[in-house]
C-alpha cells in the first residue's frame, strides 16, 4: 500500500535544511506514484502518460461504501497530463472504468461505466504561491490551506487519493438499474419490473372492521336460510 503525499512541513518533523530527514518516502514502483523529473522545474514544460493500473482496495472501498465502486484489483485507465507551473506541477486527468453496485430501489445488482476528471497542484516543498523559494516557517504560523496542500517528494507524487476522491464525486450516491426502475412491492417485496400488472386489493383500515362484520351476517344468513330450507324439506316429508 503507498503511502499518502507529504505535507510540508510534515507533522512532529523539523524542516529539511535543519539536517532532519524525512520519515516518510515514496515508492517509485506503486503505479499510482508518478515521476517528475522529466518534466523539470521549466514553468510551460508538459508531458502526457496513460497508464493501466488495477484499482486499489484498502483502507476503504474505491467508491462510495457499502453504494457503488470499482472492485479491487479491476482495470483502472488513466489519462494523465503533467505541467510544469512556477509553484509546482498541475495534474489533470481522467479515471475509466467500470462500477458495480445495487440499485437503490430494487436491488438488483447494476454496473455502469466510469470517467472521473480530477486536477490537482501539487507544490514544490521550497516554493510558496509565487514560485519563489519559501523561508521556514513555524507550525504555529500555518495557515489552513497549507495544511490541506499536497507536496512534491523527491520528485515524485502519490495519485492515490486524488483518484479516490475523483472516483466518489463522479458516481451517484443513489445508483438506480434504470431511470423508471418501479422498485419493489411494499407489501411483498417482488421485484414490480418483472410483473408490471403485479398489485394487491387495496382494503382501506377505517373499513376493515365493518368488513369483517359484514361477512360473519353473510355466514349466518347462509346458515339460517340452509336451516330453513332442511326444515321445509321436513315438513314435505311429513305431509306425503
């Protein structure tokens, strides 16, 4: 698993020229972790790569979870462009694949297919906001977009959480099989797009019980009148 881009400065760290070293490193092998040197610090310089990769699983779901989202280890296309800016490089891209998930009305499992933009800065660790070399600067006196900014090590830049957020704002939190999806019975559950006609006899609660009054009369007029007919059938016996 990669490891997240640095912050800088990186959290209980000194800073750099201080003769600390960082902690934390990058490992140029993951497929998310993208190499810059190439590139170069020219401010207009630009590079493009597509890159294939197999979409990560842990420490959480590569989509909405529990919704929608790309199963582990299933194939990622990435377009990726790289450009060279005074204060670092500007990524921009687009993610494809395909999502699997449950349809919200009628659960049926549903696939659909993928494309999440994403562009994101990150910044090189000795530049402030106009490219200049920024001086060191106590923790106290960081602001919070510092702290949300991602940086540079060594070149190198882990796309891993960019993606992931790219991926969960381009699927929709309630996925559905198709746009008229009639969901399911409340009553019984069926699915209603496979028995369009499927229904029940609505029975209104404020008549149920005058209802069933009217069917225990039913049953004992039905019994009176049988009653009554054996008797006449008697009497005609008797008078033969």
């Amino acid at each position: 698993m990669s490891e997240a881009p640095v912050r800088w400065p990186p959290l209980n760290s000194q800073d750099p020229k201080a003769g600390k070293a960082l902690s934390t490193r990058l490992d140029h092998r993951n497929p998310l972790v993208f190499d810059t040197h190439e590139l170069g610090r020219r401010p207009g310089a630009m590079q493009r790569l597509t890159r294939e990769i197999e979409a990560p699983g842990s420490p959480g779901s590569f989509g909405i979870e529990g919704v929608i989202g790309v199963p582990q280890g299933a194939p990622v296309e990435l377009e990726i462009r790289l450009e060279s800016v005074m204060e670092g490089v500007l990524v921009t891209g687009t993610a494809r694949a395909s999502a699997e998930g449950e349809c919200v009305r009628c659960l049926e499992p549903l696939e659909l297919e993928l494309d999440a933009d994403f562009q994101e800065m990150f910044s090189y660790p000795d530049a402030d906001d106009r490219g200049r070399t920024a001086e060191p600067a106590d923790d106290a006196g960081e602001s919070p977009e510092d702290e949300d900014r991602l940086y540079l090590e060594d070149g190198m830049f882990d796309l891993e959480p960019v993606l992931r957020d790219a991926v969960v704002l381009a699927l929709p939190m309630q996925p559905v099989c198709q746009d008229d999806c009639p969901g399911l019975c409340s009553q019984c559950g069926v699915r209603l797009a496979d028995d369009p006609d499927h229904h029940h006899d609505a029975v209104d609660i404020r008549w149920a019980a005058l209802q069933g009054l009217a069917g225990t009369i039913q049953d004992g007029e039905k019994d009176e009148m049988s009653g009554a007919e054996a008797e006449a059938g008697v009497d005609e016996k008797q008078e033969k």
